[in-house]
C-alpha cells in the first residue's frame, strides 16, 4: 500500500479501497487505519475509500519525539495530493474531524465537503466552546470505554468491545498529544466564505458531544447539514456501523460544494 510524504517530510501510510466517488476517512485518537474496517467493506463497492494513519498512529512516521495536532490537518492534505483528488468529501471521527476541516479549508480545490463526526470540529465560537466544555466535563466523570461505547454493547459484545480496546495500542501518539488541534480553529465567517458543505454527524447516545450542542453548532452554521444517528453513541463506526455507513453514504449521494461560478 502506498505512503503519501508531508511537507515536512513526515511519511504517512494510507490505503485506497473501491472506485467511485471519494470518501477520505480520518481517525480519532484512539484509531488508525484499520479502525475503518467495518465501513470500507460497505462503501468501497459505490465509493473510493481512502483511510489515513496520522503521524504517530498506526504504520504512519512515529519516530518523532513528540507529536503536534497542528500538522495533521498536513497529512490530511498530504494524501490528497497524493491521489491527486478532486472531490472528496472527508469524513472525521471525533477529533479526526478537527484535522479533516482544516485540511477541507487548506484544498478546497480538492474537498467538496467535510463531515463533523462526533465533533465541532474545532469551530472558533464562544457560545459552542462553553457548550461543549460542559459537554467535556459530565463525560470525564465517566471510564473512557463508556464515553465511547454504550453498556449495552459492552455486555452483548465482549470481542468486538476488547477489540475496540486493542487499537490504540498500535499508536505512538496519545489523546494529549492532540489537544492542541482546535487552537485558532475556522470561526463561522470562514466556514461560510469557504463555500465547503459542511455536515454535523451526531450519534443520540453520544456521551462526549451532546446532540444538543451539535444542533445548535448546526444552527449556527448556514447552509450545514445535521445527521443524527438514532441509538447510537460517539464511536457510532464501531458499534452501529450500519446505520453509520448508510448516513455516510447518503451524506456523499447529496453534499456537493457552492462553487464560486467566477
């Protein structure tokens, strides 16, 4: 499989799957490549695939010494050039999405849309930033597999839940290392003159991000989109991926981008 090289040098593993409209999908913090294993099986038959390892995650260079969220968003932008994409609609989970609107607003010519999975991605507005840290703080009283998966699931399903568990142990880079990726994020001005399609992607069970504080980032936001999965919780990719491949794919069926007719 092929590695694209970032500008500053970074080698970054990524994988291309299917033939059709592109999807470029992008992990979050605890996620690499084959964390997408559930939706490149479903969507690779209608559409282009691309999945990327970030530096410090999964095949991608991990020998830095420390990690910076400030140049994903890089290797995000690296792959499309790579591929020499001209459509793709990039597709972010959690704080993957951060990455991939940065890097829809860095090759517009490249991105048609971007869809916020589970996030804001990292949009610069005061009244969404408090919402969402209120958000932050009930889910850290929580353990981390219960922000991400629903105990139901965990009960019923005990492999795909250790499973889950076992990929972030193939990254070098950490959650810590991230949180500085949403520093002087896109206001709502910049998303708007952008002429992206932006589309918010929110599970009902999502006990990280509220749909309250996403509906009201969408409604803040003209002209984006609002999906809102039913039953399911912030890694939705991984425990409802049908209902979660099925949003994806309508999502890429209908998002086009406003395109400066000059």
């Amino acid at each position: 499989m092929p590695y694209a090289t970032s500008d500053d040098g970074t080698s970054l593993y990524y994988e291309r799957h299917g033939s059709g409209p592109a999807i470029l999908l992008v992990h979050g913090s605890g996620g690499h490549h084959a964390a997408w294993w559930q939706q490149v099986a479903a969507l690779r038959e209608e559409f282009t695939v691309l999945t990327v390892d970030l530096r410090g995650f999964g095949k991608s260079d991990s020998t830095m010494t420390e990690f910076d969220g400030q140049d994903f968003p890089g290797d995000v932008v690296a792959v499309l050039d790579r591929e020499d994409v001209h459509d793709a609609m990039l597709v972010g989970q959690s704080i993957g999405s951060v990455a991939a609107l940065r890097a829809g607003l860095l090759r517009p010519e490249r991105v048609t849309s971007v869809v916020l999975g589970h996030s804001l991605g990292g949009i610069s507005h005061p009244e969404l930033t408090e919402l969402a840290a209120a958000d932050r703080a009930r889910a850290v009283q929580l353990p981390v597999v219960d922000r991400l998966l629903t105990k139901p699931f965990q009960k019923e399903r005990p492999d795909l839940t250790f499973l889950f568990q076992q990929m972030g142990t193939f990254n070098a880079a950490r959650m810590a290392d991230l949180r500085n990726l949403d520093t002087n994020g896109p206001t709502l001005d910049d998303l708007t003159a952008s002429g992206l399609r932006v589309a918010f992607l929110a599970g009902e069970q999502d006990a990280v991000l509220s749909v309250a504080t996403v509906t009201r980032a969408h409604e803040l936001l003209p002209g984006s989109h609002l999906e809102i999965v039913e039953g399911a919780p912030h890694s939705m990719y991984w425990e409802t991926p049908d209902r979660y491949n099925a949003a994806v794919a309508r999502l890429r069926r209908t998002l086009t981008a406003v395109k400066d007719p000059a």
